[in-house]
C-alpha cells in the first residue's frame, strides 16, 4: 500500500495480543498450563457470600487435568507428560492468593523452581491481595515472567453488586496500586454484556483501566452458563446476552480507548460444552476474525482514543 508520495505507508497494528508480546519477551510461542491451587472462594465459602458470582460455575473453571489431582505440582507434570519447551505455570482456578502468605510462597517457590516453568500467571480477586502476599512474588520477579490477573468485571460498582462480586471499584485501584509499587504487571479481567450495562458503561470500564495504567487486559463477553444466578436472570428476561453482530463494535470501541502498550491478553470467551446456555456462537477464532475485520473495515486499532 503506498501513499501520494510514492512511499509505503503504514497501518497501524490493530491490537498488542499476548501471542506477539511473549514472542517479543521469549523470542517463541509459549504454552499456558492451567492450575487449581485448591485454594477456593471466599465469595462461596461464607467468607463474603456462599453462591458465588452470579456468572460464575466453578466446574466451568477447573482444568481438565486438575481432576483428581489436589497437588498443583503433579497437575504440571501430568500436563507436561511427553512434551518439552518452556512454558508459563497459570494460577486458574479459584482464588489464586486465598491462602496465607506461607502456603503461597510455597506453591510458588514449588511452581518456578520446576524445570521449563519460564513465567507464573496468578488468577485471583483484587480484594484477595495484600503486601505480605504480593511480597512473596517479588524474588521471581527477575528471574521468571511473573504476571497478577485481577478479577474486575465492571467499572460500576452498582454493577459489582448486581452481579455479587462481593466487592467494589476501589478494591481494584488499591490492588493494581500496591502491584505497581512491586513492579507487578496487572492484567485486568473484563466482562462486556454484564446485565444493566450499555456500551456508555463499557468504554467506562476501559478509560478506567486507561487511567489505572494497567498493564494488561482480557476481554470475555457474558456466557450464561448452567447452574448459575445469571441463568436464573436469564431465563426471568433480566439478562439478554450480547450477539455475534455487536460484539466485534463493541470490542474494537473498547481498545480504542486502551493504551497502545497494553497487552490483550484474551478478546472472547471458550464455548463451554453442555455448560454454556447463551450465547452459542462459533469458535472463538472465528470470534477474534470478525473482530479483526470489524478494526480493519471501521479503520479503528488499539490505542486511537487514548489520551495521557
């Protein structure tokens, strides 16, 4: 493509994905193996409430090859059975740091001590960290890629507790703050379609995380799984999942607004098998080609709204 000079132009990239960052920071492709630390929720076991998030089933979270396997060291080595290559350990399941400081350091001094283990991604709630927790992460820091997935959701605290998360806007600021003190990447999880939300609501929840600075973001659209609050909503008409025709605006709205520098780590969810009630959509590869051509089509790509 060239311009009136004669000279080729250049597009703009459409979106830093995860895949191009590791390759940037490893020089490969890196596999994710996901974990159940066995730590649980304290939003289920009465600690904050006992039913959980209202999108939330906890079977739709545990890894395949953490079945019948409580020690998270031999669900690595399970995984890794056959296979060689470096690859990143992923705290998935549950509450990653719902633990005490010295059962953390363990699992994690255990994880990044084990052969090919080149980073360490922990999936937890932004009301679940604390310094002496985030203390445990900072030996690594050099030696391993260490990154903190941090369960948001919403910009809206009227939102948090229509769906019951149990806690607030805030608690997410003053986590992502002593993260960053630490020199911990954040990553931040994101859920676009949440009941009561319009797309005012959603570009809010992405220049809040702009402002944060946040290192990171995965993007999930609402999946009503079985078993749920939020099949219950569903089935009472309180909650219409999005559709495959406004997803990819949506989207391609929401990075506008991000940083350039910030890494995507995710833009849909996984079908789920008999688990996922609404929405049925293709594969999630066909989900990120129709956002892909929605960015190229409308001329948008990450970062053209972000103002510093």
């Amino acid at each position: 493509m060239t311009n009136r000079t004669g000279k080729k132009s250049q597009r703009p990239f459409l979106y830093r994905s995860l895949a191009s960052y590791l390759r940037e920071v490893f020089g490969q492709t890196m596999r994710k193996i996901p974990i159940d630390p066995g730590f649980g929720c304290p939003n289920r076991d009465g600690t904050i409430g006992d039913g959980g998030c209202a999108f939330c089933n906890m079977e739709s979270f545990v890894p395949d090859l953490a079945r019948g396997r409580a020690d998270p060291v031999e669900q690595v080595r399970s995984a890794r059975e056959g296979q060689r290559g470096p690859f990143i350990a992923y705290l998935q399941a549950g509450t990653g740091t719902y633990t005490t400081p010295d059962r953390f350091r363990s699992l994690v001094d255990d994880l990044c001590s084990l052969p090919g283990v080149s980073g360490l991604f922990i999936g937890t709630r932004p009301d679940c960290v604390d310094g002496d927790l985030l203390d445990v992460l900072q030996p690594w820091l050099y030696r391993k890629l260490v990154w903190l997935e941090l369960g948001l959701q919403s910009a809206s605290d009227e939102t948090l507790e229509r769906i019951g998360r149990g806690h607030n806007v805030e608690s997410f600021t003053r986590a992502r703050e002593m993260a960053r003190e630490r020199g911990i990447p954040v990553l931040s999880h994101v859920i676009l379609g949440l009941p009561g939300e319009g797309p005012e609501e959603m570009m809010g929840t992405a220049s809040y995380l702009a402002a944060l600075g946040v290192e990171g973001v995965k993007i999930h659209h609402l999946q009503v799984i079985r078993g749920t609050r939020m099949e219950k909503m569903f089935r009472a008409g309180e909650v219409v999942p999005l559709t495959m025709e406004s997803y990819p605006g949506l989207v391609a709205e929401f990075l506008e607004r991000l940083p350039p520098a910030t890494v995507v780590h995710r833009l849909a969810a996984d079908a789920l098998g008999d688990l996922l009630l609404a929405p049925r959509w293709p594969d999630r590869q066909k989900v990120i080609e129709a956002i892909r051509n929605c960015m190229l089509r409308e001329g948008k790509w990450q970062g053209r709204l972000y103002r510093v």
